[in-house]
C-alpha cells in the first residue's frame, strides 16, 4: 500500500573523523583527528596512524583527540591496533587530550594507563609544520 507520507529523515548526521593537522618538533609528531572515532571511521584512523608510522621518522607519536567527540569498542580497538604496530616497530603511541566524555571511556576499559601519558613532556605543543 503506498501512501503520502514524507520520506523518512535520518536520526542526525554522524560527523565524521578527520585529520585535522600534523605537525613535528624534533623526535615528535602530533596528529589530530576532528569528529568520532567509531566503527564507521576505524578503518581511516588506523590508516591515517599508519601512513605516519610509514612516512614519518619519528618515535614518538602523539594523537591529539582534543576535537574527537566519541569514541566507541571499534574505536578502541583502533587504537589498540596501532598502538600494537607503533610497538612492534619502537614507537611510542600515545593519546593526548581526550574530551571528559572519552576520557572516561579509555578509563572505563583500562586503556587510558596504557595510551595516556601523565607527564607534562607528552603534551606539550608540537611546532606547525604545514
């Protein structure tokens, strides 16, 4: 039976996950990513950290989350992936800056005493590279 009634309008558009900068200061590169970092935007994040891991000489790896809004189970086991990959090649991967919200979730699932530094050193700015 068809009727009249106005097609269906999507709950809210999901904001994507973008990189917004990239910058260095000596042995450190910082990313930053805009947006949600979830099942839908996993694959992308872990490829942009991989392309840095690949590109960039540097060993220790900050991504700023400063601008990330969510973060869901895809989203850490992202994370958790590239940290493994920064490891395995004698990296330091680290997450700084996390909003309250995704703060809390690294917390909650233990993965903010593996990713989070707590030393001043590791959030300190990098320098604008672009």
């Amino acid at each position: 039976m068809l009727t009249n009634r106005p097609p269906a309008r999507p709950l809210r558009e999901r904001p994507e996950l973008t990189r917004t900068a990239l910058v260095t200061d000596g042995d450190t590169v910082r990313i930053s990513f805009a947006g949600e970092l979830d099942i839908a935007s996993a694959p992308m994040f872990v490829h942009a950290i991989g392309e840095v891991l690949d590109d960039e000489p540097h060993r220790r790896i900050r991504v700023d989350f400063t601008e990330v809004q969510f973060l869901d189970s895809a989203g850490i086991s992202a994370l958790l992936k590239c940290w493994q990959r920064a490891e395995d090649r004698g990296r330091e991967l680290v997450v700084v800056d996390p909003r309250p919200g995704v703060r809390r979730i690294l917390e909650i699932t233990g993965v903010f005493r593996l990713l989070c530094p707590t030393d001043d050193a590791a959030t300190a700015p990098a320098q604008d590279v672009t």
